[in-house]
C-alpha cells in the first residue's frame, strides 16, 4: 500500500515539478524495494524478469532531480509554485556559475 501511494505521488511530483527532488527520492526508494524483494533475484535483463526497468526508472527520477523539472512541467502554471531549473537544483551548478571575486 505505502508502496503504491509513493510511487502514485512520486510520479505525479515528477510531473507537476514543484516537488522535484521529494517525488525523486520516493520513486527511487520503490524501486530499490522492488529490485531487492522482487526483480533483484532474476537477474539483470526485464525478459527474464530482472531488475532492468526498475534501474531504468530510478535513473531517470535521479536525472530530473539533477536537472530540475524543466520547462514543461505543470508547476509553472501554479501560482507561486516555483519551477527549479539546473541552477536551483543543483548545488555544483551554483558552484560552477557563481561569479568569483578577486
């Protein structure tokens, strides 16, 4: 049940945006519970069952909480709900930009 409710929200976060890196983080612990009491004992391939599309899926969360929503999530059309963008996101890309004073 828990597991469901996280990964119903988690995608619906992922698609709204403004919960970006919290949806992330419950799709990616669904899925290393999937891998590690279901898919983990068939192996790696999906055919034979294994656990290549729960690794897909929590790639691809981790990228989007890396890279931040985008342009097209539906978050920037709810008032006040800001949408992160790789600078807000990501601390090393705040590093890697941030002008430096001599």
């Amino acid at each position: 049940m828990i597991a469901g409710l996280s990964e119903f929200h988690g995608g619906l976060g992922l698609a709204v945006g403004p919960f970006t890196p919290l949806s992330a983080a419950a799709l990616v612990g669904v899925m290393i519970d999937a891998m590690a009491t279901v898919t983990g004992a068939h192996g790696l391939w999906g055919s034979d069952g294994g656990v290549e599309y729960n690794v897909g899926i929590a790639v691809v969360a981790l990228t989007v909480a890396g890279t931040g929503p985008g342009r097209l999530a539906l978050g920037r059309y709810l008032p006040g709900a800001p949408v992160a963008g790789p600078q807000q996101a990501s601390p090393w890309y705040w590093e890697a930009s941030a002008p430096r004073s001599h």
